[in-house]
C-alpha cells in the first residue's frame, strides 16, 4: 500500500471519516480479508512514527508494517517489494492509501483473479462517451471517439504474482521507466493484466467533498 510519494501536502490519508483516517478505513479492509497475509504501508520518512502510532491505537499492528517509500509512487512500490520475503507465485496487491472504501469482497476477487491470470486490476467500466484529443494552444481538438466498451477507468488494488511484478519492476527501474500505475509497469513487460470489476465508492480522497461523500457510503453501509 503506497502513500509515500503519491499523497498531496494535505496529507489526505490522515483525515477523518466518521471520526476515523482515511488510511486506517483502507488498512482495516485488508486486515480483515483472511488471505492477506500481511499489509506493508509505504510513506515518507518523516510520517513514519505518525503512521505507526495510528496502526497500534487501531489494533492493526498484527498485520501491518509500516515501511519508508520513496520520492514517488512506483519508488514507494519497489520499495515495498524489496522488503517482502515471497515466493514467486506469491501474490502482492498494491492499494491507494486514500481510497478508504475498498471492500474486502473486491479484494478477495482481485487476489482470485491474480491467482488465476498472473496479474489483475481493479477498474470501472467507462459510462461517459470518452474522446480522443489533440492538444492545441487554445484547448484541444476531438480527433477520435473511444467505444466505451474498450475502456475501463483503472482503481487499486492492482496487483500481480511476486515473480512478475518484482521483475517488470526491476525492468523499469533499470531502463528509467516510470508507469502512472502497477499495471503500466506491468504492460511494458509484456504481462497480461486482467480486470475485476469495481465499483464507484472506490474512489480516491482528492477533494474535501469526497469526505462528505465517504461519510455518505459508510453510513448506508452501517444502516
């Protein structure tokens, strides 16, 4: 799980949702998935003691490490990578600290789909007409309609088996590549990425409105 690196000056993992931080809604959904064997948080060197005492005042320090990440996410990653002791077909799962709504049942599915195919993501099916542009001083030009059906908007978790992912990552970094995501690493390998389908609550903290709208979610989840 990567914070370090990918997160805002707003720190937006350590703010509330119903009384709660936004990383420790995403930590319990892992914890509470009885596969996942166990949870490395990657996050700045000066977050770490913070972050730490979060993971012990919440009971999650059972199955959760805190770790430093890097200047970036895919730093953060590989970082996180070069920490596990994993077999090959080992799977590892990669999850935004800020998408705090992540359902265990969306987790189980991904890992099941990792199992199977070598390596998934988590993703959306497009429900807007999605256009391809060309960029222009004064704005951009429509060059192209996408069929919606060939387009999916990518979530976390993403993830592959350890032998896959640790090698597109050692690929990358030896040839100064840097993905916007896991699965980009992993395209440029040549490795297959599946997709499992996701869900609009699965959304990342970006705005102070998301806040009101995880609240939203977490209340009709309780009611």
């Amino acid at each position: 799980m990567s914070s370090g690196g990918s997160t805002p000056v707003a720190a937006k993992q350590f703010l509330a949702i119903a009384g709660v931080p936004v990383l420790v809604h995403t930590l319990r959904a892992f914890a509470a998935v009885a596969s996942v064997a166990s949870v490395l948080v990657a996050v700045r060197a000066t977050e770490i003691d913070r972050v730490q005492a979060l993971v012990a005042e919440y009971g999650l320090d059972g199955k959760v490490e805190v770790v430093e990440g890097g200047a970036q996410r895919q730093d953060s990653v590989a970082n996180g990578i070069a920490l596990l002791e994993a077999e090959a077909d080992d799977i590892v799962l990669v999850h935004d600290a800020v998408r705090p709504l992540i359902d265990p049942a969306t987790i189980e599915r991904t890992i099941d789909a990792v199992e199977k195919h070598g390596a998934a993501i988590v993703g959306l099916p497009a429900v807007d007409t999605i256009k391809q542009v060309e960029r222009t001083a004064d704005g951009a030009i429509v060059t192209s309609t996408i069929p919606r059906e060939r387009v999916v908007h990518a979530q976390t978790p993403q993830g592959a088996k350890y032998g896959l992912l640790k090698k597109a990552f050692d690929e990358a970094k030896a040839d100064g590549f840097e993905g916007t995501d896991e699965a980009s690493v992993l395209e440029r390998a040549g490795i297959e990425v599946h997709v499992v389908a996701g869900s609009a609550k699965n959304f990342k903290i970006t705005q102070p409105g998301d806040l009101e709208l995880a609240e939203f979610y977490l209340g009709q989840a309780k009611a």
